[in-house]
C-alpha cells in the first residue's frame, strides 16, 4: 500500500515560490515510492465558509463547490503539505477559505465526535507548511497557527514548518542556496513514512 501525499498550493501566484517548494515535496516523496498530488488552490471554486452550522449536524459541508472534491482526500492522505506565502502575515484568501471550509471536519471532531476512519497504510496522518515571504525578518507564527489548527481537525500531527523569508519575486527562490535541497528531502522523509 503507498503512502498518499497531497500538496495544496495555496497561492494564487501560479509557478511561484511555493509552488516551486511544493514541487520538490512532492519529487523528494514521489522519489520513495509515495502517490503524489498536487492541487492547485486558486484553480478551484471554493467559497468561504457561511457558518451556517449545518455541518453541526452532518459533519459535511452544505456548499456543493470544489471543496466537496478535496474532502475525500484529506481524509485518505497520510501527509497533507499546504503550500502558501504570507499575505499580510496570514495565509492567502484561497488558502484561508479552504481552510475554514474545514470547519465540517471540525464539526465532525468536536460536536459530532465522529472519529475520521484509519488511513489505508494504517499510518497517522501528519501535515506541514511550506512557506515563503518578502520580509526579510518576518515572523511565520500566525500562518503557523493557522495551519495547526486546520490540521487538528484532521487529527493530523504537526510535522513542521519549511519557511523562508526575503524571498519576494517570482522565483527567488530558486537562488536561495539550500531551500529546494530541503523541500527535497523532507518529500523524501516523507515518503519514506519516516516521522518528521
Ligand atoms: C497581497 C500580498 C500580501 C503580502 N504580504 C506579505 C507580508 O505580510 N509579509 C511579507 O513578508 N511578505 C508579504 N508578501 C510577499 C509574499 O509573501 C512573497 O512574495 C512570497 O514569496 C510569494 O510567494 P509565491 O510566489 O508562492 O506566491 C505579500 C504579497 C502579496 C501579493
């Protein structure tokens, strides 16, 4: 059985910085045998969530967009990279809107305490961020937290973050001198089912 991994890029800058990183996750992951997808964030049709609390009672989101197609796969992955610049110290609107669309998951946990069934590999689920921003001091906390709390609803660990600030223009990144080595090999951690 392979290890799922699902990579989300979370900016609406297509190509950019952390899709770059994202991409090299997913070849470090892909290179130890894992099923790999990327999903392209601000390709999708994904509202923001309207709190109507119907997912109080179903564990489902009501909305019938995009996220619906997300849905079975954070469940089934076993490790969930969510991709994302800062934006005004926060994650990207696309980024934000599927993660309070998470909030079925949350529902599902907290209220209906519906456990999500076991992953196929039997694995725990894990999760991590990608990051990157123009600041050259800029502090990654609130994106962090964010990122953490989405994955609680998962009941998916916190492997960590990857982040790199003064990277600003499309494809900086790709003179920094060690950033793609490292997405490299924590896809290949990953892959590997190694714990991070
Ligand atoms: C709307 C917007 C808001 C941003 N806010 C911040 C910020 O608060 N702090 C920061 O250091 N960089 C900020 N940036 C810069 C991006 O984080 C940076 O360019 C990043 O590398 C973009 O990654 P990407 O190429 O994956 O989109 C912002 C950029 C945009 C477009």
């Amino acid at each position: 059985m392979r290890l799922k991994v699902l990579g989300l890029a979370g900016s609406p800058r297509r190509q950019g910085n952390t899709e770059l990183l994202l991409d090299q996750v997913l070849a470090g992951a892909a290179s130890k045998g894992a099923q790999t997808e990327k999903v392209i964030l601000s390709r999708m049709e994904i509202a923001p969530c309207k709190a109507c609390d119907t997912c109080f009672e179903t564990g489902r989101c009501v909305q019938q967009d995009d996220y619906q197609l997300l849905y079975p796969k954070l469940i089934k992955a076993e490790r969930i990279i969510l991709a994302a610049p800062l934006f005004f110290t926060g994650v990207p609107a696309q980024a934000k809107a599927f993660i309070d669309r998470c909030q079925c998951f949350w529902a599902r946990k907290y209220v209906l305490k519906k456990p999500l069934p076991p992953t196929d590999t039997g694995l725990e689920r894990q999760g991590f961020l990608i990051s990157t921003a123009g600041g050259p001091k800029i502090s990654f906390r609130c994106a962090v937290r964010a990122v953490k709390a989405f994955l609680d609803t998962l009941d998916a660990q916190y492997g960590g973050e990857l982040s790199f600030p003064g990277v600003d223009e499309k494809g900086a990144i790709l003179n920094h001198p060690t950033a793609l080595e490292e997405a490299f090999v924590l896809g290949k951690n990953m892959g590997s089912g190694e714990k991070s």
